[in-house]
C-alpha cells in the first residue's frame, strides 16, 4: 500500500472527518434553501405549514445538542471499557467503528442545521418558497435523525463488549492476514542475504514501524539501478540509528534520505500493514481473561476459537505470482512467529486451566490437519510445549492426561 493510499484510507477513519463532512452538508442544506428559492417559483404559493419551521428548528437544535452529548458519553465508555476488560490495541477499532461515527456526525450534523436554519429565519434571509424547502428540509432531516437513533439504541447493546472486542480484533486480524498471505513481502521479493558494501538507512526516530512504502522504494531503485533490502517489516520496533534498510549500488546521501521517507514510524502499531498485531490483541485478551483477578476461561477459549479462524488464513496463503516490486527484498514472519504471538502467551498463562489446555491442544491439532507437511511440524512443536507447560502446572493426575488425551 503506497503512502497516498494509507493515508486516504486513515483519513476517511477520522471521526472528525466525517463528522466534518455531515456539518459541511448541514450547512449547505440550511444555506442552499434560500439559493434554490429562484427555480421553484411555485413553492411560492404552496402552504403545507412551513410556518412551523422555527419551532421544529428550535426542539430539534436543544435536543440533538443533548443526544450528542449522550453518544460522546457512551462512545468515550465504550473505549475504556475496552481498554479494561479486553486490550488496549482494540481501542483504535472502537475509535474507527463507521456506526458509531455516522451516529454522533448526524447527530452533529443536524444540531448544526438547526441552528443555522434559526439565525437565517431571524435575519429574514429566506423568502416564502425557501422556507417552504426549509420546512421539507427539516422534515427530511428528523426522518433521518428517528432512524439514526433507533438503529443507535440497538447498537450500544453490544458496543465495546468482550464479545464485540473480540470479533473487532478478529476482523483486523483476518484482513491483515488475508493482506499477507497474498503479499507476505508486500509486493517485492523475499529477504535474502544482504551483501558486504550495502549501505545502511538509519532511522532518526524511535517508536514502530506502521507503513513500509515498497512502491516508492521501488521508484527509486529502478531510477538510480540500485537494489533495497527491507530491515524493519511494519510492526517492527525502530531506534534512532538503527538500520531500517540497506541499499545496494551507488547510492548518495539524497537517495537514501528518499528511502527513509518510505518509513512511516508512529508511536503506536496499527493494524493496517501488521498482520501479528492482531494475534497479539487477541492474546492480550485472553490473558487478561486467565488473570487470577479475573479468572475467566470461557474468553480464553473464545480466543481460541477466534486465533484458530485467523491462522487458517495464513495457513492458506497463496501469494501471488510475479513480485510486483523486484528490485525490494522484504523479510517475511514464519509460522513460528505467528504462533509465538498467538498461542504461547494463552499457553504460558493457561498452563493450570484445564478446560483452556484442552481446548488449545484440540485448536493446535485442527491447524495441523489443514497444513502442509512442514507447517505441520511446527504446529505440532508449538502443541508439545504446551503440553509441557500443562503438565508443569496441573497438579490433580487426571488433568495431565485429559490434556494429552485432547492433544490425541
């Protein structure tokens, strides 16, 4: 994904854009009455009690302000809870969330309407047949507030809940993934050894990396005839003066500040280019849950469930043919990894819960049985060293052998 893209793509995720965009079309709405007045000269005439319109304005501009407020409230409620119960990584998702966004932009929005719509009436700014579009404008406007609202109401039920965590983070997780398996070196090819002479691109800030732009660095290899080996793959911490990549050829110091600016490096890693980020916030989630404050198996298990849906599409991954950025080399995560950051911390902290070993050795075989030979292996590697960890922890001589019996 190139910069531009990302950065559209973020930008449309802005709850102040789109809350932007709802106040924009309100005051247009309010404004464009007056400006359409010429065309229909026959609302003149028409008498379909627009003369209400002022007091319509004046409910709905002090009722909205108080329905903004509510939803700002939940929607701020919503997000520590997740940060309490579930994994702070899953507070950008609830923050992202398009429902709740349009919920508290119309809400806005309409605010907006009504109070502009009143300031134009008391300046006489309309003539008969704008208050007459103002009216139906209204009518329109408190349709679409009923509906909003209604389908709100529904909504806040599962909002920010474990369940609703969990199913956000599964969803990030997929597509990431889904992401990767098709693109593993984000378009360019596998990382190799990097040659003796290749220079390094050191970063100059600290935090991770969330954006490698490939295309960009594959317009500057092509246009200088030099080759660029990825270091740090998005999710990857960086340090001032650490290496981010290397480049091969005759390179100056201006090539090599433009290489630099392919990285994107954040405070925060973002789900976006990342598809361990999501493996980890679920298993942020279901240590939280095996927590001896919390002491809550059956989320544990649910993570599972969730882990289990999402290694199935790495497992199936089928990148495609010709490397759309040959002169980039990229390293790529083993399934190893991918199981480090999913199933090893459940399995650590879940070594004394039963129902948990159990559940893990029957998700880590079912990956197995769907895997290639090799993957296999290592499923099966991660399985046994759950297994010791679960025969380490379980006391009662029944509980080992339950254990082993689901690991078949």
């Amino acid at each position: 994904m190139t910069r531009v893209l990302t950065v559209v793509s973020r930008l449309g995720r802005r709850i102040w854009f789109r809350a932007g965009l709802f106040t924009l079309g309100a005051l247009l709405l309010a404004l464009g009455a007056e400006w359409l007045e010429p065309m229909l000269p026959a609302l003149q005439s028409l008498d379909i009690g627009q003369n209400s319109v002022g007091n319509l304005l004046t409910i709905m501009a002090s009722s909205m302000l108080a329905v903004t407020t509510f939803s700002l409230t939940a929607m701020v409620s919503a997000y520590s809870s997740a940060s309490s119960v579930g994994t702070p990584r899953a507070t950008q998702l609830l923050i992202q969330d398009r429902t709740s966004q349009d919920a508290l932009s119309t809400f806005l929005g309409s605010f907006v309407f009504s109070v502009v719509g009143i300031a134009a009436l008391s300046t006489g700014y309309y003539g008969e047949a704008a208050r007459t579009l103002l009216f139906v404008g209204t009518l329109i406007v408190i349709a679409v507030v009923v509906i909003t609202l209604l389908h709100w109401i529904g909504y806040l039920a599962d909002f920010g809940r474990m369940a609703d965590i969990i199913d956000r983070v599964e969803k990030a997780a997929t597509r990431a993934a889904d992401a990767y398996a098709e693109q593993p070196a984000l378009g360019g090819l596998p990382g190799v050894i990097v040659p003796e002479g290749a220079r390094p691109v050191v970063g100059t800030d600290s935090g991770f990396v969330t954006l490698v732009d490939t295309a960009a660095l594959q317009g500057i290899a092509e246009e200088h005839d030099l080759t660029v080996h990825v270091r740090l793959c998005p999710g990857s911490a960086a340090h001032v003066g650490e290496p981010l990549a290397y480049v091969e050829g005759r390179v100056t110091d201006d090539q090599l500040d433009a290489v630099r600016r392919a990285f994107e490096i954040n405070a925060h890693r973002t789900y976006d280019q990342d598809p361990r980020l999501g493996l980890v916030a679920l298993a942020e989630i279901a240590i939280r849950a095996l927590s001896p404050a919390v002491n809550d198996p059956g989320t544990a298990i649910e993570v599972l469930g969730a882990l289990e849906r999402v290694t199935l599409v790495l497992l199936g991954s089928d990148p495609s043919g010709e490397a759309q950025h040959p002169r980039v080399h990229v390293p790529t995560a083993t399934l190893a990894d991918f199981l480090d950051d999913g199933f090893r911390p459940i399995a650590r902290d879940g070594a004394g819960q039963v129902e948990v070993g159990m559940r893990l050795q029957r998700t880590l075989k079912a990956l197995a049985n769907s895997a290639t030979p090799d993957d296999a292996e290592t499923i099966r590697t991660a399985a046994e060293q759950a297994l010791a960890r679960a025969n380490a922890a379980l006391d009662d001589e029944g509980d080992p052998a339950a254990v082993r019996a689901a690991a078949g």
